[in-house]
C-alpha cells in the first residue's frame, strides 16, 4: 500500500510525523509532494520517506492520496492529477469547507472520494479526525481508512452536513485551546508566577481534565462540581468567566468557525 501526501504544511506534516510514528506502514512507501521543494528535502530527511517530483507523479503511484493544500488550492490540484488518478486510487481530502461533491465534480463520480477533518494534535499521536465517504467505497477499504486516521489519534465517521460544526467543535479547537492556556498563564504571570513554569503547570492540568472526562465518563457539569468548594477559590474564578459570558462567547465561536465552513464550501 502506498500513500502520498499533497501539501506538506501544518497539518500535511502532523499527519506525516503521525503516520511514521506508527506502525500504519513502512516509512519506505510513503511519499510527499509540495511546491516548496526545500521543505520536502527536510521532512523527507527527517521521517526517511520519498519525496515525488511533482503532484502527477504522486498521484499515479498511490493508493491512498492525501490532499492537503489550502481549500482555495484544491481545484489547481485536483485539475493538475485528475487524468492520473485510477478507478482504485482512494482520494482523501482534508480541507476545510470542500465537499465530496466538488471533489466529484472534477474527478469523476466513479472515483473514490474521502472527506475528513483532522486536526494538528496528530503530530502527537493524539490527533482527532471525522471521516465521511463517498459512495465508490468499499467496507475493507473503511477499515483501512480507519486503520490510517487511528495511527496517528482517534476518529469518528460522521455524516458530511456535520463536517462544518465538527471543524467548530474540532478542527479548530486547538487553537481555542491555545488561546485560553496562553491567557490563563498571563493570568499566572500577573500574579508572579514564572511564565515557562506557567506553561507546563497548564499543560499538564489541561491534559489531566480532558483525561478525566474520556476516563470516568462523567458529565462535565458533575466533574466541575467536584473541583468547586462551597464559598471557595473555584466558584469566585467561575463567577468571573461566567460574568464575562464565558459559554456564550465559546458557543457564538462555535457557530461563527462552522459558518465560515459552510460559506467556504458556498452553502
Ligand atoms: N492547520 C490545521 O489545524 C488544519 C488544517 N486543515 C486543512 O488542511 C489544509 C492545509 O492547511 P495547513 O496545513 O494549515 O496549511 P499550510 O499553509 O501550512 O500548508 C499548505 C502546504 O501546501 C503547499 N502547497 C501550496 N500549493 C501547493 C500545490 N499546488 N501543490 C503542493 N503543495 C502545495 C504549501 O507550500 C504548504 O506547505 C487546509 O485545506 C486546511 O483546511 C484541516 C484541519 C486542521
Ligand atoms: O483554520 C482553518 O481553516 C483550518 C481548518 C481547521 C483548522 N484550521
């Protein structure tokens, strides 16, 4: 089985770290394409994969091709390979915001289509994917598909409509996440604690909750009392966080990230 991967930016590079960290396959029969050349030269390097030519060349060696340029670039890719691709070449996309359908129209309803959203947490082997697919693909080749997302994380097969807010609530979620421990350790800051010391209490605190939900299944709600004393340091910092509308602005984020999917996808 051979798999190329068209885009190595910072998502095409996660998954690359992800995939050759694992046993999905040898890092022999892997193959990368990206027009910055220099890039290439490094990652193949670094992970000891094949670095293609150009995006014609990787299209008609793999069996699975994974395209991830920008979404605005997929047509230019698609267009460029689409004479390349076989009845068997399964062709998997992970750009924001373009449906199986687009990538239909250009390729060809025969051909085997897979739209999923991941997100950069691959890199650690603790990525999250959604998965739809097309219509030309077979049980066996789901498994494969699922054996590939789960080398490098976790992934769910949802229906395409939900690919929008599945970006809202995944795709894009590590940045919120970002966001929040970069404030909580100004936060941290502006009481004196040391930021690089910040960081890592953060890190590994965030890691621990979101542990403790996947382990003991609990309801959030049920998790956060648990931390929430009577009369306590909890309940006066979640007073703060709900007076500045805390949830609503997470929500509004949420829908404002899965409307910008589908206004990209032009729905
Ligand atoms: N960054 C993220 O967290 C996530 C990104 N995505 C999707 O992944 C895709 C890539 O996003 P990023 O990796 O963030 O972008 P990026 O800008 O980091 O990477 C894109 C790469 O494509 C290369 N490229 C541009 N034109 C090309 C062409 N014609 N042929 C080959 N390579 C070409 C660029 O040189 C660059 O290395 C997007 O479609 C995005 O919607 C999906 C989930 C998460
Ligand atoms: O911001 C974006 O458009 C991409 C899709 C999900 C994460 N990053």
């Amino acid at each position: 089985m051979k798999l190329g991967i068209i885009g190595a930016g910072n998502m095409g590079s996660s998954i690359l770290k992800g995939v050759t960290s694992s046993n999905f396959l040898e890092n022999k029969n892997i193959t990368i394409f990206d027009l910055n050349k220099e890039k290439i030269q490094e990652l193949s390097k670094e992970y000891g994969v094949k670095k293609a030519e150009n995006e014609n060349e990787l299209a008609k060696e793999s069996d699975i091709l994974i395209l991830s340029v920008k979404p605005n670039i997929i047509p230019k890719v698609l267009d460029k390979i689409k004479d390349d691709l076989s009845e068997k070449t399964i062709v998997l996309s992970i750009a924001a915001g373009i449906s199986i359908g687009f990538i239909e129209n250009i390729i060809g309803t025969d051909k085997k289509v897979i739209r999923t959203m991941p997100n950069t947490p691959a890199q650690v082997m603790e990525g999250m994917t959604a998965v739809s697919f097309n219509h030309n693909i077979q049980e066996n080749e789901k498994s494969m598909i699922f054996k590939l997302l789960n080398s490098f994380g976790k992934s769910i097969e949802i229906e395409e409509k939900l690919m929008h807010v599945y970006t809202g609530i995944s795709g894009s979620l590590p940045a919120y996440v970002y966001v929040f421990m970069e404030a909580l350790a100004d936060g941290g800051v502006l009481e004196g604690m040391p930021r690089d010391k910040a960081y890592e209490i953060i890190a590994q605190t965030v890691l621990g909750s979101a542990k403790m939900m996947l382990e003991t299944k609990k309801h959030p709600g049920i998790l956060k009392d648990e931390v929430t004393s009577p009369g306590g340091t909890t309940i006066a910092a979640l007073k703060v966080l709900e007076d500045g509308k805390f949830r609503g602005t997470v929500m509004e984020a949420v829908k404002s990230c899965t409307e910008k999917s589908k206004e990209m996808a032009g729905e």
